[in-house]
C-alpha cells in the first residue's frame, strides 16, 4: 500500500510544481510560500479533525515533537527555497534538482539508520545524481 500513497505524493509533487510556477508570477516568492502553507495547514488539521486523530497529541513525546518540530522547520525552509528556484528557474530544472532528496535521504538512511545500501539502491541514487547535473545543465 505505500507505494500507491508514494505514487499519490508523486503526482501531487508534480502539480505543486505546475501551480506554484504559475502561482508566484509577479509575486514575492515568500508570500507565495506563506500562502501555501496555511492552506496546507488547514487541509492537514481538517483531516486530523474529521478522522478523529487530535486525540492522540497527548502521546507525543519530548523527542516526538523536537523531531517534529525539526522536521517542519527542514519542510519550511525547503518550500521557501523551492518557491524562489520555481519563480527565477524552469520547472524541469528546477523539479529535477530537487528530487536530488532522494539520493541525500539515501545517504542519511545509510549513514543514521544503518539501512543496507544495495548495488539497485546504489545504482539509483547514482542515476538521479546523473540525471539531475544533465536537467541542470544549460
């Protein structure tokens, strides 16, 4: 099942891309961002509502929310830079360096999860890193 929610998160990437690039013409990226953000805030907590999940913030953690907390500020800071690239840069390019996340992520799983890092993993992360210099190149 989490590869169909994965595929889910993939097209919904794409049209982020599409719409944001549309979106911050002749704007502030920030405020474009900004904007973003509380409609993303909205939709999450309609949805924690509507299922019923509030009632499971009591179970967090110190080390829960320090993560969390850290977690949201990479995902801010990720948007604003995104935003800013998508405004000045072509989604293709743009798009294409970004996902260089799944090999950095690949990186940090190996090094701070000790996950295995098969020759296919390896290979992959290798074939975005190549992929993403020829979308980056003029």
């Amino acid at each position: 099942m989490w590869f169909y929610y994965a595929l889910l998160s993939a097209l919904f990437a794409a049209f982020t891309a599409i719409f944001a690039k549309i979106g911050v013409s002749n704007i502030n990226s920030n405020l474009a961002t900004g904007i973003r953000t509380i409609i993303i805030l909205i939709l999450v907590w309609s949805v924690v509502f509507i299922k019923g999940e509030a009632k499971d913030i009591g179970s967090l953690s110190k080390f829960n929310l320090i993560f969390l907390v850290l977690s949201g500020a990479a995902t801010g800071l990720s948007w604003l830079f995104y935003f800013k690239a998508l405004q000045i840069g072509k989604v293709s390019q743009v798009v294409a360096v970004d996902k260089l996340s799944v090999a950095i992520a690949i990186i940090f799983a190996v090094l701070f999860f000790k996950e295995t890092l098969t020759l296919k993993t390896a290979m992959g992360a290798v074939l975005i890193i190549i992929g993403t210099i020829l979308f980056a190149l003029k």
